[in-house]
C-alpha cells in the first residue's frame, strides 16, 4: 500500500507534466472507484488548468483554475503512469501490463497522457468545490512540517490510553503516518508500540518525534532516487525498493541487537519490533 513517501514521490514525477498545464481531455474508463466519480466529473476538470499539484497526508491535491480542487487517493493498487508517447486519441496504447484496469487517464498540453490504473479500485478521485468540507479538515499535523514538534505531539497523546502504535495510526494525531513507518519509527525510538500512548516521557516525545520525521525525509529521499532513474523506465511512479530495519523482517535478526524481530498484531494490523530493544 503507498504510504507518504510514495505519494509524495509519484506528485514529485507527475509535478513536471501537470502543472501549469491544462486537462486537454478527460476520460473516465468506469463509472466509479472506491466511490462514483460523480455526473459532472468530467465536465468540471476536462479544459480546466491545473494550478498547483500538492500533497496532504496521502492526498495529491490538484487545484483547478474554477477553484475546484480535485483529490486523488492511491487506495492500495493505485499507481500513475505517464505516457509520452501515444497517439491522440489512440486510446489503446498503454505501458501498463493490466490495461483494463486503466481507468482514468488525463491529457495533458503538455503533451504527456496521465494514466491512473488501479487494479483493486481502492483508490478514488473526488472533486472539492471553493470552500466546501472536505476530508482534510480533520487531519493532523503533517509529519515533515514545522507544525508537528514535541510538544505537539505530547499535548496530543495525553491522557491517551490506546496503545502508542495505535495512537501514531490515528491521522487526526499525526496526518499520513501509515502501519511502515510507525513500527520504524518506534524502532529508532526504541519505544515498544505496546506502551500506553499518554505515558511516554518527554525525552521518549522528542525522540519519537525526530525519528518520525527522519524515516519519513529519508523514505522521499529514496523515493526521489527512484525518479532520477524513472526518465528511462516504463514510465511507473511511485514504487520504489526500500529496505526496513523491523518492518516485514519477522524471525530476522534486529539490526542492533541480533534478536529475532516478532510480529504482534495490534487493532487488525501488523506490528513489527524488537522485543529487546524496545522492551
Ligand atoms: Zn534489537
């Protein structure tokens, strides 16, 4: 599943042939994703200009010259491709191996055809008119921003008696931290993820803070190694090969300590540490 890295690598790769560029046309392959794409969905976006392409948490946020902002959602399977090599309206030509799960795909004047493809349609698209509510309006604090800091995220783990993986989870406590980097994080931080949320010390914050933005900062840094090689690629975004330190390496031993790193799983999900370590 992408997590922030990835989204932000894919808004890295796709910046370039977006923005500042118009939707010469739209073409909806299917009528819905995780959620219908609405009547008017094309009619709003095809001729418009996009403005500027931003992410938040796991949203790519594509401002349109009406003021519309269009949301884009990776879900689990989502990825973009950019084609720079098609023939107009030649709708058959793709890069992708599955291409009936090509379901939308945007022409661009810069001359670049944008093709979402999502074989589990987890993902979803979602137009926001002008001042309209949105799902952004509750998240928390972007991991990378000034605005998450120690004690910001102190104040916002006390009296919290879920466990501290749990809590991480939560994107109203930290926007767009996904199940990989909380276990990382938690790792460096040497803090075990079946700790009560409200109870970390303040040194524990600091350090969970700083280990939070730096497993983030370094997976972008990855992600962006990925693009430098991506100009002579097939054109995917967003997948890169990154290594863990407990993240999926169950029975493997801990990078520090040579113990064997466990797997517990925690409110449906995985979690992955260092027994000694993070005692
Ligand atoms: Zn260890």
């Amino acid at each position: 599943m992408p997590e922030l890295p990835e989204v932000e690598t894919v808004r890295r790769g796709l910046s370039p042939v977006m923005e500042g560029f118009d939707f010469t046309k739209v073409i909806l392959n299917r009528p819905d994703l995780r959620f219908p794409f609405g009547d008017d969905f094309k009619a709003r976006v095809q001729g418009q200009t996009l403005g500027r392409l931003s992410r938040r948490a796991k949203f790519m946020i594509a401002e349109l010259g009406s003021g519309d902002r269009l949301f884009m959602h990776l879900g689990m399977s989502g990825r973009f491709t950019i084609d720079r090599d098609y023939a107009p309206g030649d709708f058959t030509h793709t890069h992708n191996t599955n291409p009936k799960h090509d379901h939308v795909i945007f022409e661009m004047s810069s001359g670049h055809r944008v093709v979402y493809n999502d074989p589990r349609r987890f993902g979803f698209m979602e137009l926001i008119a002008p001042g309209a509510p949105s799902r952004l309006d509750d998240l928390g604090p972007e991991p990378l921003s000034n605005s998450l800091s120690a004690p910001v995220l102190r104040k916002a783990l006390k009296g919290k008696k879920n466990k501290i993986k749990t809590a991480l989870l939560d994107q109203r406590i930290i926007a767009g931290l996904g199940n990989i980097y909380v276990c990382e994080a938690l790792y460096r931080a040497q803090i075990s993820p079946k700790r009560a949320a409200g109870r970390l010390s303040v040194a524990e914050t600091e350090s969970l803070t700083g280990h939070i933005k730096d497993v983030i900062a370094e997976a972008i840094e990855a992600g962006g190694s990925s693009l430098r090689d991506f100009a002579n690629t097939d054109g995917n975004l967003g997948y890169f090969q990154h290594s863990f330190d407990v993240y999926g390496r169950e029975g493997e031993p801990c990078k520090t300590c040579q113990s064997s790193i466990v797997r517990i799983v925690q409110t449906g999900r995985s979690t992955f540490y260092c027994k000694a370590c993070q005692g």
